[in-house]
C-alpha cells in the first residue's frame, strides 16, 4: 500500500460508524474508530459494544417488496458488513429481521477488533479533527455535548432534535402462555410472536392507566420543547391521541387468531371471540428467554412501567430485565451542510452518516455508513466521491437528506415515497412496490462493481 495513502478517523462505534470503519479498511485503508462508550455512557446505551440496537431488536420487514426490506437487500449486494452479521445472528420474527442483540453486536465488536487494518480507541472526542484529517462524523443522535457544540460552531447552524424512546424486555418464561398465544399475523410464516389479547373493557382500562400513569422527567431538556418523532411515538402519547389510536397502531388485532377460541373460518366464532385489541411481544435472543413488547416505546417512570404493563392479559407476572427509555436524538440540518456524497459542503475531507444526518431506522444508517465509508476510502486514495442512484432506497435517502426543503426538517425513514416515479403507473401497490425493488436493484447492479471492487489488503 502506497505511503501517500492516508488514515481515515471514524467518530462514533454505532451502526453507521461500525459500517463505515468496515468498509474503508475493505478497500485497504488504516482506519481509526474513536468510540467514547464505556469511558463515557450516553443516556440511551447498555453496552460499550459496536451497533449497538438502541430502540428495538428489529431491522423491520424482510420482504424486499417493503422499503426497509429493499434497503437491506441493497446492502446486502454492496457487501454490508452490518447487514450480514445481523443476518447471521438472526431470530424468529415472522416477515422482519430481527437479531440477538447480545450475540450480533459482540460479533462485529470482535471483528473491527481483530481487523489488521483497525484501530480501536475508547476515548471521548471533544472536537472535530483537523481540517486536513479525512474524518467520518458517525457519532449518532446521541453525540455529546462538547463535540455537538464544536459542530454547531464549525456549521453555524443550531442542530435539529426530537425525543426516541425504548421498549420494554421482559422475561419469556414469567409470561402467562394459558392466556397469550404464540402466532404470526395471519399465520405469515412460523408463530413468531406472543400475542396477548385484550377485550374492549380491558383495552379501555389499560389506556385510563397508561393516561394517567407519571412520566419520567426529560432530564436537562424543557418538558415543553418534547417533539416525537412519529415514527417511534410513546405508546402514552398514542393513548393520547384517541380511544382507538392504539388498536389501529401497534395493538391492531387484525389477522391474529388463538386456535383455542375455536375454528377461525366460522363467521359466528369469529364474530363473537375476536380480540378488540393484542398486544405482540418479539423474540429478543436466539434462546428465546427475553422478550420485548412491540411499539411499547415509552417515557413511564419505572415503577409505572411495571403496574400498567403488567394489566395487559399474560402479563400480569412479567419480570423485566429492562424497562423503556425515552432520549433526545439530535441531527444535523443536512440539506444545508451536505452533498448527496455525504461531505459537508465546505469541507469536502469531512463526512457524516447516520442519524445524525437526519435519516431513520437501523438499516437507514447502515447505509449512510456504507456510502461515507466508501468515499472516505476514494477520498484518501484521490478517486472521485461517488453517489448512489436516487432509484436505489439509498441513494433515495442520502439525496433526500442534502436536498429536502430545510423548513421544519425531520429525520426520515426509508419509504416508497421517496423513489421517483416509474416510467407506467401501476395501480397494484404490491407490484408497484415490486417494479420499484427490481428497477433499483437493476440501477445498484450496473454501478456495483466500480463501488465495492475491494482492494486488498
């Protein structure tokens, strides 16, 4: 390797930072990923393990005919080294892919660790490098405060934040299984989930008690300035909403059946023994000891968490290994600051990727890791930057990111919306979605090999 090549610095071991370092030391790059866990802990972390999964254990749906589905697929193709650990450490979740948390993350941790190419220092960066230094921004919405203020100095804006929030875990073997019921919505693939029914007169009293349960303070954060994201919303701030909010979100009991209240093709058992309202529980682990309740993001004090959650049927005796959490996520104002390459536009050897530049989801941040790590490689070894076609989900999002309308910009999330029209108009959302996923993922084939031709090491 030629001596003139330089060393790349990565703020920040989360997803994007994780695939960002991976994919810079792929194309033969000595790369430096500067993580503050353990020796500082943010408000939202468990471990001081690599991509860590903050909110949930899921990458969302499978199926590369939905938009979280494609953009794994096309990371996949791009040789994610996120997306094929979590592949590898994947458990039952019906039509999602979701993972061990434990296992998936101590796998990558372990391999950056052992990369010839990597090196690992746990320490807290307080400034942005020199401006000669090629640098990937990485350090998520949780960046902390010294550093954030270095780069609202260095951006002259202010950042952009709203408030995300955690589930619940809760051991398998306290949950009461003569009452749930293990099933998939509409018996797609195994019995992944555990489903625990609800009656209208339940459902009515477990939203009173999640309306008048007490909050936990938004610590150093005015509680009035508390913007949800609407992708993630507090399972109280949707009882909130309206009676029904929650039966027509994640407590939706369409489509899930116990076979104990008889035979599911007749209409008048049907009528008479649906559940009003189900509240789904997901395999956390591969052993199936822990379980995390589904859409259950909440900002209850703890002990609140334990007395409403444990009124939903089959959980009356849950024991919880951890209860939510709610966090300030802060972002950039990107389409100010950044090129669809992902560089700041003035500074073109400074680069960021991740929630932090405004996209949402776990796969929506790999990608943004993937493209930042790969430019940041082309950059020290003088290539021009690349962008990815806006037909692909993420070259969709990492355009939508630098060239939104910048009123009231928000984070993100990857979505069909974002793609451009298709040369016909398709009526059938399903084939729709279908012409989209082969349309990008033919564009992504016919640039693959100029962008992921790794050079060896």
């Amino acid at each position: 390797m030629s001596s003139e090549i330089r060393s790349i610095t990565v703020l920040g071991a989360g997803l994007a930072g994780t695939e960002a370092a991976w994919q810079i030391a792929r194309a033969g790059i000595p790369v430096s990923i500067v993580e503050m866990r353990p020796i500082r802990r943010s408000p939202a972390h468990h471990s001081s393990e690599f991509a860590e999964l903050v909110c949930s254990n899921s990458f969302g749906a499978l199926s590369s005919d939905r938009a979280a589905g494609l953009l794994q697929e096309e990371l996949r193709r791009l040789g994610s080294v996120v997306i094929q650990t979590a592949d590898e450490h994947a458990v039952p979740a019906g039509g999602a892919l979701a993972v061990d948390r434990g296992r998936y993350s101590a796998a990558l941790t372990e391999a950056l660790d052992q990369h010839p190419l990597v090196t690992i220092e746990r320490r807290e960066q307080q400034k942005l490098p020199e401006e000669s230094a090629i640098t990937v921004v990485a350090t998520g919405p949780l960046t902390s405060e010294s550093l954030a203020e270095d780069l609202r100095t260095f951006t002259g804006t202010a950042d952009c934040h709203f408030f995300d929030a955690a589930s619940p875990i809760v051991h398998g073997d306290s949950i009461d299984l003569t009452v749930a019921f293990r099933a998939s919505r509409y018996d797609k693939g195994d019995a992944d989930y555990i489903n625990c029914p609800m009656d209208r007169e339940q459902y009515l009293r477990f939203r009173d008690a999640l309306l008048s349960a007490e909050q936990a303070e938004l610590k150093d954060f005015d509680q009035e300035d508390a913007t949800f994201f609407e992708g993630c919303l507090p399972i109280e701030e949707l009882a909130r909403r309206g009676e029904d909010t929650m039966r027509y979100g994640p407590l939706k009991p369409i489509g899930l059946w116990d076979p104990r209240w008889g035979d599911v093709n007749d209409r008048d058992v049907r009528r008479a023994k649906r559940a009003y309202a189900v509240v789904q529980l997901r395999q956390e682990d591969k052993d199936g000891r822990l379980w995390n309740l589904v859409g259950f993001q909440t900002n209850l004090k703890w002990g609140e968490q334990k007395r409403v959650l444990q009124m939903i049927p089959g959980l009356e005796q849950a024991e919880f290994v951890r209860f939510g959490v709610m966090h300030r996520n802060t972002f950039l104002e990107s389409p100010k600051l950044l090129q669809p390459t992902l560089q700041f536009r003035t500074r073109h050897h400074l680069l960021a990727a991740g929630q932090i530049t405004g996209t949402e989801g776990y796969a929506a941040a790999v990608a943004g890791g993937w493209l930042a790590g790969t430019n940041a490689a082309r950059l020290a070894r003088g290539l021009q930057p690349i962008e990815l076609p806006v037909t692909t989900m993420s070259g969709a999002l990492t355009h939508f990111v630098s060239e939104a309308p910048t009123k009231k910009f928000q984070p993100m999330p990857p979505n069909f919306g974002l793609l451009p029209d298709l040369p016909e108009r398709i009526r059938d959302k399903r084939a729709r979605y279908g012409a989209y996923r082969d349309r990008a993922l033919s564009d992504l084939e016919a640039i693959k090999t100029l962008i992921t031709d790794p050079i060896a090491v």
